[in-house]
C-alpha cells in the first residue's frame, strides 16, 4: 500500500444521539482530562493506531450515527490521525465547541489468549472546555453537560484519564477542582467508588527536563519511567496524588507516563522518527482489566508453554 493511501475501516453502525444519549447508555467508557495541549488526542490518536495496527489485535470502529454530519466527521478526523501518523507528524489541537465533541467507539478482539472482545468508547473535546472547572473571581466553576452526563450515569464503567501536562504549572488546580465538581454536582454520589482512575504524564522527555531543572538531585537520570513518574507527580501535583492514593480500590487507580517513541525535531515541531507501542500497550491492558476483569493476551498457561518451548 502506498504511503498516502487509506486502508479500509471497518465499522458497525450503531444508532444514538450524543447529547441525549450518554445519560442513558450502558458499557465502556474512557474519559480522557486535561489541559490544551496535555496529550489528550495524542493518547487517543496513538492508543487507536496500536489497536489497529501495532498490536495483537483486530479493531473495528463502531460509527454511533450521531446525525448532522458528525459521523462523517469522525470518519474524516480518525483517517487524517492516520494519515499523519504515518508522517511522524503529532494530531492538531482538538476544535473548541459542544459540537466539535466526538465520541468514538471501538471493539477489540485480542488474537491470542484471552479473546473476550471489549468494545469501549472515548470522547474527543478541547481542553479549553475542560479547564473552566477551575473557579475564578469572575466566573463559577463550570463543565460541558456531556461530561457532567458521563459522570451522573452509573450504568457507565467509566475510566478517568488525568493526563497531567508537563508544560503547565496548573494541572494540580485543575483536577483538583474537577473532582470538587463532580463532588458537589452528582447529588451527593462519590465517583470515587465507581469510576477507575488513570494518572497519565505526556511528553516524557518534556516531564524529565522539569523534574532535572525543579529538582536537581534528578539530573543523573536519563530516562523518565519508574520512580520517576511518581515522584513527578508528588512534587508538581500534590493534591492529584493524594486522591491517587486515596482512592477506594486501589486496584482501579494507576499513574503512568505516556511514551510515543523516540522523536526528532524539524523546523521547531516535533516529528516521531521510531514509534514505541510500549505505553499505548500498558495503558490498553490496563484498561482491558479494568472492564472485563482479565488481562488480555496470552493465558499464564500459554506464556508459561512457550516459556518451556524456547
Ligand atoms: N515531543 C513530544 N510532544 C508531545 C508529546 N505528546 C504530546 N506532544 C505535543 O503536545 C501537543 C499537544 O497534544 P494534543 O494531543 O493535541 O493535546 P490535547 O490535550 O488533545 O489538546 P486540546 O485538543 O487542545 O485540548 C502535540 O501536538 C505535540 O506537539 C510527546 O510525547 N512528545
Ligand atoms: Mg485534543
């Protein structure tokens, strides 16, 4: 195939309206939370393209026919993230507007193991519609009705993402006013005994750089992983990390950074020159556990025969 042309995207069509759907709806769902410019459609662009290109998997995308066009919208947006993915080339910042709100639906048939498909939904939505959770003198806090729809809807398993952005000093006010939100709109109901929790950093290489310059005890380490991360997020994000720790079930709360692979810099943008699916694999097999209960991929009897075998 050549570079430039598209493969075929396989899609069930589902009916539904957005808006007046998701107070009702049942399943899956992820909801990515962050500054602009924090990762959220990278995590998404780059989580898409390892289901249904870099794993062991078959992915389909399930259209959810919205009306007005948006279905062909959300066509046009995953085949351009394709598109430029493909190039090395980072996704565009999400358009601002309730409806510029996409959701995308996918099912994942792991190949191997354990082959319980998962079918799950993410929603893509400007940051700039996030970050006005944060109260101000001017302004009371305040969020989109489909993000407050998400979280009131208890038939929802509903994962919260909070991709921490390395390149703002905000993100501790930011989520921590995002969940006095949601305790102080869902009628008295904890989201924290019902939804999971995912702490995500983007941009390493960016995160490393603070850490070395804010804390300079951290200037031998090469890489950000491991330790890193949390310490990272103890330093910048105190607040993030205590609702972290503090959640309910520690088994649905998890902090990890976000690696795409390694990138080079042309003409002041970044481009990703070797794509690592390390991350985007860590983040689904959490996020399958989550759902379905297991992890999926080969059973511990598989791994343990080729094991033996080799
Ligand atoms: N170098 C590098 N840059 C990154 C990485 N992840 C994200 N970026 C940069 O950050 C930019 C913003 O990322 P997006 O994924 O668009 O952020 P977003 O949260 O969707 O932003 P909005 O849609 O505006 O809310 C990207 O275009 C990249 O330039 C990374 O791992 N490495
Ligand atoms: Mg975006």
């Amino acid at each position: 195939m050549a570079a430039d042309e598209e493969g075929p995207i396989l899609a069930t069509v589902r009916p539904g309206n957005l808006k007046e759907e998701l107070a009702k709806r049942s399943g899956n769902f992820v909801l990515s939370f962050g500054f602009p410019g924090s990762g959220k459609t990278t995590l998404h662009s780059f989580l898409m393209r390892y289901l249904m290109e870099g794993g062991p998997y078959k992915t389909e995308v399930v259209r959810r026919d919205h009306g007005e066009g948006a279905d062909y919208e959300t066509n046009r947006m995953i085949t351009e993230w394709s598109r430029e993915w493909r190039h090395g080339r980072f996704p565009e910042s999400t358009p601002v507007g309730e409806n510029e709100i996409r959701e995308l639906s996918f099912e994942v048939q792991p190949m191997k193991g354990v082959r319980t498909p998962l079918e799950f939904s993410i929603l893509e939505m400007s940051g700039e519609m996030m970050r006005t959770v944060i109260p101000s003198r001017e302004q009371k806090p305040n969020l989109s009705r489909v993000i407050r729809d998400l979280a009131a809807n208890e038939r929802l398993n509903l994962v919260i993402l909070l991709l921490v952005n390395p390149r703002v000093h905000e993100n501790d006010n930011l989520f921590t006013s995002f969940m006095s939100y949601l305790d102080a709109n869902l009628g008295g109901k904890d989201i924290r005994k019902r939804a999971k929790l995912g702490i995500v950093i983007s941009d390493p290489e960016m995160a490393l750089d603070y850490l070395k310059t804010y804390k300079p005890e951290f200037a031998h380490h090469a890489e950000f992983r491991g330790d890193l991360v949390e310490e990272f997020v103890a330093s910048f994000a105190p607040q993030t990390y205590r609702i972290y720790k503090e959640w309910p079930d520690p088994r649905g709360a998890m902090m990890m950074r976000f690696h795409v692979g390694a990138i080079e810099d042309r003409e002041g943008m970044p481009r990703l020159v070797t794509p690592d699916y390390g991350s985007a694999s860590r983040l689904f097999d959490w996020l399958y556990l989550q759902f379905t209960g297991r992890r999926p991929g080969p059973t511990r009897w598989q791994r343990m025969w080729s094991w033996i075998r080799t």
